[in-house]
C-alpha cells in the first residue's frame, strides 16, 4: 500500500462461508489494481470462516478481518464500512469470484467519471446448471444497462444493478448512511437512496462471477418476498416521483398492478384513474377510478402516469404507444412493474 492509503477498499461480509472464501480471498489477491484493503466481516460465523480469513491475512497484510456478533449482514456491512480506508469500496460477496480486472477498471471509471456515486458492472451468474428462467432473465436484463439513464430509467422495476457488482464512493456511501434495514431488499433500498441523489454508471464487461444458492438471502429471506418488493418500490415511489401529489393514474391492473395500488395506499397516494386494454374493464371503476383505453391520454394527461406491466416486452409496448402520444419517461410517465 501507498502512504495515503489504499485506493480500493473491498468490504465482504461473510457467515459460514469456509467453503467459498478461499476462492474469493484468491479472487481479490489476483487483481491487476494491488492496493486495495480487504475488509472481511465475520458475521458470527460456526465454521471455519474465521480462520481462513485470519490466515490470509497472516500472509497478506492488506486483508484485515473485523469480528461481527451475528447481527446480520446489515449490520456487518455497516461494520466493515467504518474499517474501510479508501477512498472508494468495492462490494463482494463471500461466494463471488471478481475478474482480475475488476477493480482497476471500476476505479477507472470512477476517476474517469467524477459526478458518478458510483459504478456497476455486468456479472456472470455461476453456475450455469443450476440456473432457471428467470435467473437467466433477470441476468441478461442486468448485463443490458450500459449507462446511468438505464439505470435511472429501470429502478423502479426491480434492481437494476448487481450489490455485489458495485464500487461506491465511500463518502458518498456514508453519506447515505450505509445500508437499513426496512423489512425489504436492504441491496435495491440503498441503490435507490444512490439513484436519488446523483448518477450510478456501468462498465459494461463481465467482471463479476456470481454464484446461485439455493440459501441465499434472496431466496430465504422474508426482506426478499415479492410483497417486499412492492413495500420498497412503492416507498421510493411516495418519497420520489409521486412526491407532494395525492393521486396518480396507473397503466395496468394484473397482479403486478394490484399489488403496487395497495402498497401505495398506505402511503396516502389514491388512484385517479386506471388505463387498461382488457375490453371487459373498461367504462368500469376499480376503487372508485375510472377505467379507460390507452388512447383517453392523449387528450387528457395526468400529472403523474405509473406503468406497472411486467415482462420487458410488453413495457417496451407500452412505451412506444406512449412516445407517439409525446409522453416523456422520467417525466411524464415511470415503469414501476
């Protein structure tokens, strides 16, 4: 390490992870960026997470291991996060294997890109057998943000970067207060908390290898339960884009629709009027709002317009009718699927 410190801080939180931490530990030693800091949070780990990480460490005084008391991985984050040294910290997760150039090419980026909080890049779920459908789906939607505005433009819909994928700066991560628990997806909230205030970019390469288990936190986890989901995104909605209006529209009432309205009434945000295709709907009221055709916003635009259409096909309908209808996304219209 330099005088001044390391220039990526690389904080893992980690609990029973003796099986995959080796490989990860061999992952960050392997990077063409060589100072760097590795702070490893064992989070109360039974196994012999905790060694392996202190032998390393033995050998390799730039990994440093910081004793958590099994609070969880909230609070192990924020705890390593206090011990980080560098200017910006580099997310990985215990099972993860980073690129070699992972690291040299996310700060690149950063100190390319000074107004950017921080960089994402494309990842590689691993491994490849145990992954389904939708795993493949959501891994290519991720690896097809390339730029801030995608990442803007998607936030609402679910996360559109990989937690592990990112280096942050770490002022501004404190800045926001590290991460929360909220009884939702501690990974999207702290991204959109990022979105809120500033610009997040992408390197669009694959310098992520991110494994699939089946005891992953986003598949046990009641904070990652679709209901969650929609707790959190209708959270940010309140807070953001329907920030100081009572009503909105909504384009979409299947299931994905339905959910979003309850979760924003509880906000206080009451439903003005519903766009729908479904010929059986229309002329009808859904919670006292009426029911009207795609073609009703042309002569009359809300002042807030929510699309919550799942699958990117039929949003990608959606936005085309709306753009012939001069509507603007971000503007005058956000997908919240």
């Amino acid at each position: 390490m330099t005088g001044t410190g390391p220039a990526v801080s690389v904080l893992v939180a980690a609990r029973d992870a003796a099986a995959t931490l080796p490989r990860m530990l061999r992952s960050v030693q392997r990077q063409t960026l060589t100072d760097w800091q590795c702070v490893v949070v064992d989070d109360g780990s039974r196994d012999a997470s905790a060694g392996i990480v202190a032998e390393t460490a033995a050998r390799d005084r730039r990994v440093e291991l910081v004793a958590g008391d099994g609070s969880g991985v909230v609070a192990a984050r924020n705890l390593g996060l206090a011990a980080c040294r560098a200017p910006r910290v580099a997310l990985l997760d215990a099972d993860d294997v980073a690129h070699p150039r992972r690291l040299e090419k996310q700060a690149a980026a950063l100190d390319a890109r000074a107004e950017w909080l921080a960089v994402a890049c494309h990842v590689r779920y691993v491994p490849r057998a145990a992954l389904g459908d939708g795993m493949r789906a959501y891994e290519s939607w991720l690896n097809s943000m390339r730029a801030p505005e995608d990442l803007h433009r998607e936030r609402f819909i679910e996360m559109p970067a990989g937690h592990p994928a990112l280096m942050l700066r770490t002022d501004a991560l404190r800045a926001v207060g590290g991460w929360r628990e909220r009884g939702w997806p501690e990974d999207w909230d702290l991204l959109l908390r990022l979105l809120a205030g500033g610009d997040v970019g992408v390197v669009p390469e694959r310098l992520l290898a991110w494994r699939v288990r089946a005891e992953s936190l986003s598949r046990t986890s009641p904070a990652y339960t679709q209901e969650a989901f929609n707790r959190c995104r209708a959270a940010f909605l309140a807070e953001q884009y329907l920030a100081g209006e009572e009503s909105y529209a909504l384009w979409g009432y299947g299931g994905t629709g339905r959910a979003l309205r309850r979760a924003l009434a509880e906000h206080g945000k009451r439903l003005e009027r519903v766009v729908e295709l479904h010929p059986g709907r229309l002329g009808q009221r859904i919670h006292g709002a009426p029911v009207v055709p795609p073609e009703a916003l042309a002569d009359t635009r809300p002042r807030r317009l929510v699309v919550s259409v799942a699958g990117a096909h039929p949003r990608a309908q959606v936005r085309a009718a709306l753009a012939t209808m001069g509507y603007v996304e971000q503007r005058d219209f956000i997908c919240a699927a």
